[in-house]
C-alpha cells in the first residue's frame, strides 16, 4: 500500500506540472522556420505580470524578474528558431515535483538545481555529463570558481553548468550598531572574532539599545540553523561526516562548542524569539535586531528598503560573509546549476537548443549577480562593474571560503531537515546537548545507510 500511494503521489505530482510545455519540434507555418521548443523547469516564483514582455535582462529586477527577462531575451533574439517554454514550480516541493515527473516520463530538458542536491541525480544516472559539451560552446571551466567548480563536480565530471554562489551572510543596521557603540573608525561595523567576542558584543548591544542582537529564523524552519550549525563546524576545519560520505559523527569537541555557543545565544536574549524565516526578516526590517543571518539572495530586497524615507534601515545597512569565530574562514555555501536531464530532449535539435541555452545563460552571468548571489566566473567576479555592484567587495572571499557538505554526502536535503529540526529545538526547547548529538547521530545515519548507491 505504501508503494501504491507513493506511485500515486508521484504521478498527482506530475499532473500539476504536465500540459506546460511542449517539447516537440514544431513548425511555425508554410515557409517559415521550423522551431524547436524546450522546456525550462525552475523555481524563482513567477513574476509574468511584471516582467512577461521585458525581453532584456539587465531590466529584470530581483530574481524572479531576472531569470523571465533572461528567457525572454533568449527566446526573442536567439537566431535558431528556439523557444523556452519556462515550467515554474513553487520552491519547497520542487524536488519532490521533479521526481514526480521523472517518474512519469514528463521530464524537463533542462532543470535548475541546487548543487547540494545534484549528486542524488548523478547517482540515479539520470543528468547527462557537460564534459564533451562546454569547450563547443565557448564555456571555459578554468573561469569557474572554485566552489562553483566544487559544486557541479561529481566523480571528476561535470554534470551541470554553475549560476551562482549562494552563502550565509550577516546583514548589519549600522544605526543600531552605533547606538551600541560597535562602529568602527573606518565606519564598519565591528566584528567578532571568537565566541567569547561575539557573547561580549551581543551582550553590549543588547544594554545599550534595549533589543536583541540577532534575528534568526528558527521557529517552522531547518535550514537556517543547520546553515549555521554547518559554518560553525566548517570554521573548526572539523568534517562532520566521514571520507565516503556514509556516516556522520557528532560526537566531537567541535560539535559541542558550536552547539553550546547557539544555545547561549538564545538562552540568554541574544536572539529575537520564536520568528520564522518572514518573522526574522521583517524583525530586522523594523529595526528590531542588529544582525539578520540569512543569504544573499536578501541583498537586493534590504538594499530597497534602505533607501526609502522613514524606513528603519534607511542609510544603515550593510552586508558581511559571516565572520571567523574559529580557525579558519569559513561560511556555508551552496549554489544554483542548470542541469541537462536524460530523456529531456526527445531530438538532437532539441539537445543542441538546450545548449545553446546553457550558452547564453553563461553569457548573460553578471546579470544574475544583480540578485546578490554571487558570480560563478572568474572573469565576472574580477570585473569592474560587479566590483561596483554594493557590498560585492565585501563578499567575493565567499567564491574562495564557501564550504558545503561533501558531495558523495547523499539525501543532502533530508540530512539537512533532520540536523535543523534537532539544532532548533537545543534553541527553543533548550533539548540538552547530548541528546541532540545523540538523535541526530541516529537518524542521520540511518538515512545514509538506507541510499542505494
């Protein structure tokens, strides 16, 4: 019965998504140009309203309204009689939605991915290597950055074409930090460098403006905390999970000083109570809290808010990587691929439209590094005109510093819901430090063990 209902699910799945696209090869009329038509899966959220008939990226704003204008620009100007039919799907179930339509043969010729989850995909045999691929198209892989090059690398292959770094970032009001008296002569805001100064620092802000010194989505959300549980590690130069990626060992030093130190943080007021990851956002949108921890995709959104009258960030915001508390720097990073899935391509016109996709994606990068996601190329990152984009400067070390779980680590998502779940209830629940080690030790490692490899 359970296979039963899972089969179904999957194929109640793929209806949502079936009907979108055509990908067959269609003709556009006596004596014209035949056309080939591909589809384009991708979360982002959909934005048709405002930016359906802007076919020029650099007019998109925010990353919905940048990746519909890049397909549009695509579709408008490509000389090959190619049309993307983009298939949006919502961000949480989007995985389980591509499964669905694997399963039921629906499948999109080309896919975003995070890189995290990428590897499920390699292992199943199911994305074609872009090896062979990318010198055609004029993709040169020494422009890759290193984590980008990290991230779509899987058994000395190349399986998909990097979009942008993502990372776990501090978002700063500068105006509450000078009432606490934490600026810096050059204007900066101080940093801590090892927990002891990040609790002083915490503590002193919280004296001298009377509110907390984070706000940190922690209630209705896994990701944040495991994101920071992850870069806390990470700093330590601690791997949390053995060489072939079967096993996770939270019993060290180094897990009980992260989680001991996240733990303080919260017990003692240091973090804005029992927000969700909106809660948490809008908290520090008001002026609530000093540091927001959350990515860089927020970039482009709090830079907005600060410039509008009367806003509580007006002319007091700044971004920073996360800052080094231990050994090393170090921040948690994962990044957005576009990846080519086998069966996708029904023709070998359509599998040379779907790269030429991927060839004009590369190409129009730097418009995608508007978002506040970072650049995946070389060339892009060492640029004059990102380098003039806000806070870039701040944030190009994360191409080099960004670290993630390994990537022969499987089930990556789930692992990340289960170590989340455990980390925000040491939090909310103060759940002693030795049975979150303990749960989480077991359920993780019964996951891994039931992978087929």
């Amino acid at each position: 019965m359970m296979k039963r209902s899972l089969w179904m699910a999957a194929l109640a799945g793929a209806a949502l998504l079936a009907g979108c696209g055509d990908r067959a090869v269609t003709a556009a009329g006596p004596g014209a140009k035949a056309k080939t038509e591909i589809t384009l899966m991708r979360f982002f959220g959909s934005c048709d309203a405002k930016f359906g008939a802007v076919n020029d990226a650099s007019q998109g704003v925010g990353e919905c309204g940048i990746v519909t204008a890049m397909v549009n620009e695509f579709n408008a100007t490509n000389p090959d009689g190619i049309v993307v039919k983009t298939q949006v799907a919502e961000w949480a179930p989007y995985y389980d939605q591509l499964t669905a339509r694997l399963v039921a043969k629906d499948i999109p010729t080309v896919a975003v991915m995070h890189e995290s989850a990428l590897g499920d995909y390699v292992r199943r045999r199911l994305i074609e290597p872009l090896d062979a691929e990318l010198p055609a198209l004029g993709i040169d892989t020494a422009d890759f950055t290193d984590h980008a090059r990290r991230g779509v690398t899987l058994n000395g292959q190349i399986y998909a074409l990097p979009f942008d770094t993502w990372a776990w970032l501090w978002h700063v009001n500068t105006t509450l930090m000078s009432q606490a008296g934490l600026m810096g002569a050059d204007g900066k805001p101080k940093l801590p460098h090892s927990p002891d100064e990040l609790l002083a620092m915490a503590r002193q802000f919280k004296q001298r403006t009377g509110k907390p010194y984070f706000a940190w989505a922690i209630v209705k959300e896994t990701a944040a905390t495991n994101r920071t549980f992850q870069t806390l590690i990470a700093q330590q130069e601690t791997p949390l999970f053995s060489e072939d990626g079967k096993r996770i060992d939270m019993h060290q030093p180094q897990v009980v000083n992260a989680l001991a130190l996240m733990q303080q943080l919260y017990a003692e007021g240091l973090v804005k109570p029992n927000l969700d990851y909106g809660g948490a956002n809008q908290a520090f949108l008001n002026g609530e809290a000093g540091v927001v921890v959350v990515g860089t995709w927020t970039i482009d959104q709090f830079l907005r808010e600060a410039r509008k009258p009367g806003s509580p960030l007006k002319g007091g915001y700044t971004v920073v990587p996360f800052p080094q508390l231990y050994q090393r720097p170090a921040v948690f990073a994962d990044g957005h691929s576009w990846a080519l899935f086998k069966g996708g391509a029904a023709t070998p016109e359509q599998h040379a439209a779907a790269l030429k996709l991927l060839q004009f994606i590369w190409k129009r990068s730097a418009e995608w590094a508007r978002t506040g996601h970072l650049p995946v190329r070389r060339s892009v990152a060492d640029s004059a005109a990102f380098k003039a984009l806000p806070f870039r400067q701040n944030l190009t070390e994360i191409t080099r510093t960004g670290t993630s779980m390994p990537g022969n680590v499987p089930t990556q998502r789930a692992i990340e819901l289960l170590i989340g779940e455990d980390v925000s209830n040491l939090m909310v629940s103060n759940k002693p430090i030795a049975e979150v080690q303990a749960d989480v030790e077991k359920q993780v490692n019964k996951a891994l063990k039931k992978v087929r490899r």
